[in-house]
C-alpha cells in the first residue's frame, strides 16, 4: 500500500570513512553528510524519510525517501496543546513505512531539520540508536545537484516491536519545579514577552538560546561548527555533558531541534517540555517573566 494512502562543500576522506565506520558498526553520528548518503543511496539497511511537507515531497525528494507530515507525530486536545502521539503510535507509523529497529533510519527535511529532529527525539524515545539527520536536507541536496526523483514510495508494512522506551526524554509540567537548567528556545521576542499580553514572556528561571541559532541558514541550512555552539551554550552555563537540561517552546517542535543539537553535541541528560508553553499559560496560577533576564 503506498504510504500516500494510509497518511493524508566538502569533508575529509578520513572524516568519510569514520562516518562509514561508524553506521555500519550501529553507532550512527547524530549528523550526516550528503556525501555519505550519496554513497549508501542504495543500502537496503538504510530508511530515508522525508519529513518536507507534501507539496514538496510531491514536486521532488532524495531518491528511495519514505515520506512523513509532521502532524502525524502529534495529537491536538480541547485546548489546542499539542502532544506526543505517543511511543506506541510511533512505532506503528515506522511499522507503516516499512522501517525496523534495525533499520539506519536518516531523515530530512527543507527547514533546517526542524520537522526531522521531532522524528529523531521520538525514535531517541524508542531507543532507537541507529538514526541521523542529514546536514543541510533537501536544501544542500539540490543545491549540490544530486539526484532526486518524483517516484512515490512503495514499501510493504514491517514489525516495529516496542521493547522498551525511555521516559527520561519527556519532561512534564510538574517537572519544571526542580529543573536545573531550563532553556527557552523559541524567538527572542516571545521570550521577552508582550507588555500587552499578561500571558506571555517566559518561565520564570529560563535562559534563551533560539533553536535556530544552531543553523547556518546562509549555508545551505546546515548545522553551525559544534565549536561555535558550545562557545554560546557556555555563555548560558551549559559547560559539562552531564548537566540536566529541560528545554521547551511553544509546543515542543523547536525544542526537539534543541535536543537535537544538544544531542549532537554531546550532551545525553536533556529533556523536551512536551505541552511546552501552550500548555503552561493556561495554569494562571503559574508564574511567568517578561524582559530578557531570566
């Protein structure tokens, strides 16, 4: 069945081969290059997915790409907060695009890796080791003039057993009391806040670092040099790998790129705010700051 239906310049040789080394011994870097998926193109160990919207999955993809809207990994409640659809249903639609846990899955997308590193912390969830984000995306793949294709994905359906998932990755509302650091990663306006609006600015305790500040837009939208990032980080205190790092957003999109970033960076004890700011601002008892300290 396609899944059309069931869902409505350059780097060292010797940075190539770690790459190679490193996904065909199951320890995937968070980050890899278009020349690296160039070569395994055609790996039957490899899932692509494409995480672009439909009108431009349709107009063009990475050759062999499954296809995968955003809005599938998320459910909205009466009150509009965007959540998780859960682990369970994750594992469900991978079944559905025909990926295993076996699988070195590689996603994308054509916004900087906003839509594919919400994929990414999903499949962290499901301990799903063996995934990466394609640097630059669809982006940097036209612009190098790769090959790309119009052909829609046919696959057959395929066994994602849940084994284990880890919780640790999912921050609730009441966590956010004894969160040491917390870091808001949405604009800096919505961090200052509206004088006009009583229910905005951020969490009282909250440090600023915009997700994209992590993307070199001016360069084929990929990821900025891990040395520049952690030189901003530790202007916040984010110094040592082992700090415990909650991060939210709006409705935890941004900061599922954060954690992303973080992630890449080194960082394993971080946590994404699911209901994220949507869901906070309706608890008018829970207090919020306006202005740029935190």
């Amino acid at each position: 069945m396609s899944h059309y239906k069931f869902f409505k310049q350059f780097i060292s040789i010797g940075t190539l081969l770690l790459l190679i080394t490193s996904a065909s011994a199951g320890n995937n870097p968070p980050l890899v290059t278009t020349d690296w998926l160039n070569q395994h193109l055609n790996d039957d160990n490899i899932a692509i997915i494409d995480m672009s919207d439909s009108f431009q999955y349709q107009r063009f993809h990475i050759p062999g790409a499954r296809h995968l809207p955003y809005n599938v990994l998320n459910k909205k409640n009466r009150q509009r907060v965007s959540y998780s659809v859960g682990s369970e249903i994750v594992a469900k639609i991978m079944s559905q695009l025909g990926v295993t846990p076996q699988h070195t899955v590689i996603i994308y997308d054509d916004t900087g890796g906003l839509n594919a590193a919400r994929l990414y912390w999903e499949l962290q969830r499901l301990q799903h080791t063996k995934v990466s984000l394609l640097d630059g995306g669809l982006v940097k793949w036209i612009r190098e003039a790769r090959k790309i294709s119009w052909q829609e994905m046919e696959f057959k359906p395929a066994a994602y057993p849940v084994k284990r998932t880890n919780p640790s990755l999912l921050a609730q509302k009441d966590d956010l009391k004894k969160a040491k650091i917390l870091i808001d990663v949405r604009s800096k306006e919505e961090y200052q806040g509206h004088p006009r609006q009583p229910r905005s600015g951020h969490i009282p305790g909250a440090k600023p670092f915009p997700w994209n500040s992590a993307v070199d837009f001016e360069k084929d939208f990929t990821m900025k040099s891990a040395s520049s990032l952690k030189a901003a980080l530790g202007k916040l205190g984010i110094t040592e790998p082992n700090q415990e790092i909650t991060l939210y957003c709006r409705s935890g999109h941004r900061a599922a790129h954060t954690f992303f970033t973080l992630k890449r960076l080194g960082w394993d004890n971080v946590r994404v705010y699911d209901g994220s700011m949507a869901e906070y601002e309706l608890d008018k008892s829970a207090s919020l700051k306006k202005g740029n300290a935190p």
